[in-house]
C-alpha cells in the first residue's frame, strides 16, 4: 500500500488554533523562564573565548588527575567530562585566553666559536642561541662593519620554538692581524619583538689562526630552558604537555583542539546574528512577492516562534550554543519554511478552486490535503536525524538533536501557526483578490 493512499482523518484545524496558540505560548514562555533561572544561554568557546581539548589516553586514567594537571596550568574552572569511550576527555575552558601583550624581545643565550683555535682555517663559524619565554623565536641576525647590511643568521632547523639556534661564518680574510673585530647579534620573535644585542668578540691571529680564550664559550649565567621548548602562541602547549607529563606510561593523543580569543567570539557572535536577521528577511521578501504580505509576515512569526523554542529546550537541556547549533537552527529555518511554502501554495489554489467556500473552510482542506505529504516528509527526515543521534557520536550529537526539534517544532507551526494567523487576519481584514 503506497503512503499516499493511506486515508488520514479530517481534522478541525481552524477550530482548534487556540488551544495550539497557548500550547506554543507555553513552550516559549518556559524556554524563557529557563533562560532567565540559567542567565541566559550556555554559550560555546565559539562565542565566548576559551580552549577544547579532546584527550585520547591509550590507558584508563583517573579524571581527578586529569584535573590537576590541567590546574598546575591555571585553568581552574575548566569541565572535564567523558567524551565517547572511557578512555575520551573532553576539557573545556570558557574566558579570555589571550595572554598580557608580549613587548620583550628573544635574548642571546649563547654563543660559541669553531673551530677553537683554528689551525690554518679559511672560515671562522659562530654558533648562536636565542630564547624568549612568551613567544617563538623568529628569526636571529648579526651585523658588523664588514657587512652592508643586517644579516640574518642561518637556522639549525627552522624558527618555531622558545629556544632556536642558528649559525654564522666569517672569513678570515676580512681580519687584520691581531685586530679584534666586534659582531652585533640579537633575536626578534614572532610578535616582532625585537631583542637585546649582544656584542661578540672575534680576533684572528697574524697566522690567521684564531687564538684561544679570546672568545670564550658563553652562556647566560641564569639562562634554563624549559623541557619543553615549544612555540608559546598557543595557549593549549602547556596544558597538552602537562597532560603528557602528568601520565609519561600512557599515550596521548589530541584529537581535537580549538582556541577562540575573546575578540573573534565577539565577531562570530555579531555575524551569527546578521546571519540570522538576513535570512529571517530574505525569507519575508520571498513569501511576500510569491504569495501575499500577510503569508511572508506569517512565515516570519512562524520560524520566530520555532528558533524560540529550540532556544528554550536547548536552554533547559542545558545544552551549548555553538557555531553548528547556529548552522543547526538555519537548517531548520528552511526547512520550516518550506512546510509554508508547500501548505500556503495549497491555500492558494484552493482559494480559486472552492470560491463558494468559508476561508476557514479552505485553510482546512488545505492542511489536510498536504497533511500525507507533511507526515512522510517528516518521518524520513526524523529516521536520518535519529541515526545521527544515536550513531553519530558526540561531535555532532548537539547539531543533530538541533534538527530533531527544529523538524518537530517546524511542522507543528507550519500546520498551526503559519495557516492560523493568516485565517485570523483574513477573517479581521477580509481581501477580495489573491496573487
């Protein structure tokens, strides 16, 4: 038997608007309640600034050292939960984690010449170290009369981290015997910080051999490098190496990691909204020009109406508003409207097909016509969402459950709000004529 033959009974829409009216006022007033007991919504990193973490640990480990670990980093109010198996961490941290402004520059360490003395050689090579605690070190450079210009040092690797090396040659034909010739050395990191110079003393003797201790190895007396020296732009280097140092047996493995700083939450947070407001009216034009004014107005309150809702179940779930619950709510914005769209085209037709009927009367033939098509298109979506629900894991289980009550919430208010408010503004303010 196909679905669409399945005989639905008919239902008194028109009559029963009311009751629906304070069924949605109900719902919209106790999502309220709860945003106003909560204060407000509970908002992801996304909009409020902060870290995630997704920790995987080869090993069951305790979430109370977890906790410490993640303290030791200053992170005391952040949540850790399980996220998946026993062996998934979720950590999260809400607030401003942009470091105080990084003004100092990377210093020179060290520094040691080779070879030492040298025996005939034709070139005298300088190794450099620079360090900075806030930011990496980008690049070193060294200047001296003998060069035209600033000169940047070659690197061991590459510039990235806390601590880097790098390294200089001079020929030995630049010097004159017995002179001493000064080489200017400094470090900028990656906040264009520029260093402290350092002054090098090069000497060669008459031979062209450079003479021992004239140049003595040298190391800051109070220079320590940390054990991980590692680029400090991201907030989250200490917490993962305070996660790996706190279990050194067991394997961990980042998964995930996000970082929002407070200024980005801000913009994300003002073009969500501008997202939202231009497709509300959008929406409204399109209606308005496709069928009538009073339909688009309709539609808008409708999908009001559903955003509020999903809103105050979130809000009552306690559940995070993030970037892809923003997407979420789109999805279920046109979704919802284009239910409307199908049940007010209807509405359209049957106001030039049954011309001797009540427009009450045609705004229930109307549903029920389309109410087949409503069911069946309802249910296959439901069946994917719950899929996804259940199926789908953690990550998209907030989107997916967004969807769910945006699908309910959408084909309840095309059915009984959307129809139901242009039936009580027809009957007030009765037009003769429909585009």
């Amino acid at each position: 038997m196909s679905l669409k033959n399945i005989k639905l009974p008919k239902i008194e829409f028109v009559g029963h608007r009311k009751v629906t009216y304070i069924i949605s006022a109900v719902l919209i007033l106790i999502g309220l309640i709860a945003m106003a007991a909560r204060g407000g919504m509970r908002y992801g990193i996304d909009f409020t600034g902060g870290i995630v973490i997704q920790a995987h640990f080869d090993k069951q480990v305790p979430v109370s050292e977890i906790r410490d670990a993640v303290i030791s980093q200053g992170y005391e109010n952040s949540i850790i939960q399980r996220y998946g198996t026993a062996n998934d961490f979720l950590i999260t941290f809400q607030g401003d984690i942009e470091k105080q402004a990084d003004t100092l520059g990377p210093e020179i360490v060290k520094y040691s010449t080779y070879p030492n003395p040298t025996a005939g050689e034709d070139q005298v090579a300088v190794r450099l170290t620079a360090y900075d605690r806030e930011s990496a070190v980008k690049n070193i450079f060294v200047n001296a009369d003998f060069y035209d210009e600033i000169q940047p040092v070659s690197a061991d690797d590459k510039y990235d981290n806390n601590e880097e090396s790098g390294r200089f040659t001079v020929s030995v034909d630049r010097f004159t015997g017995d002179t001493v010739v000064t080489v200017k050395a400094f470090a900028v990191d990656y906040n264009d910080n520029r260093g402290p110079e350092r002054e090098i003393r090069i000497q060669v003797s008459e031979n062209n051999e450079l003479m021992e201790g004239i140049i003595p190895d040298f190391e800051k007396p109070d220079y320590k490098i940390k054990e991980t020296a590692q680029s400090e732009f991201s907030p989250t280097t200490g917490l993962i190496n305070a996660l790996k140092n706190k279990f050194p047996d067991t394997k961990v493995r980042i998964d995930r990691e996000e970082i929002v700083g407070p200024s980005f939450s801000k913009e994300l947070q003002r073009k969500s909204l501008w997202v939202v407001l231009i497709g509300l009216a959008g929406i409204l034009v399109y209606v308005w020009i496709r069928f009538t004014f009073r339909f688009g107005v309709a539609a808008i309150i409708a999908l009001f109406h559903d955003v509020l809702i999903t809103l105050g179940i979130f809000s009552i779930t306690n559940k995070e508003i993030t970037i892809p619950i923003i997407a979420a709510i789109l999805t279920l914005i046109g979704y919802s409207i284009n239910d409307s769209i199908v049940i007010s085209d209807r509405i359209r037709e049957n106001k030039k097909l049954l011309r001797k009927k009540s427009f009450g009367d045609i705004v229930n033939i109307s549903l029920n016509q389309t109410m087949t098509r409503t069911i069946i298109t309802s249910l296959t979506t439901l069946i994917v969402l719950l899929a996804l629900y259940f199926f789908g894991g953690a990550v998209i289980n907030d989107f997916a459950f967004a969807l769910i009550i945006g699908v309910i919430i959408g084909t309840y208010s095309s059915i009984y709000i959307v129809a139901q408010i242009v039936f009580d503004w027809e009957d007030k303010y009765p037009t003769r004529k429909v585009r």
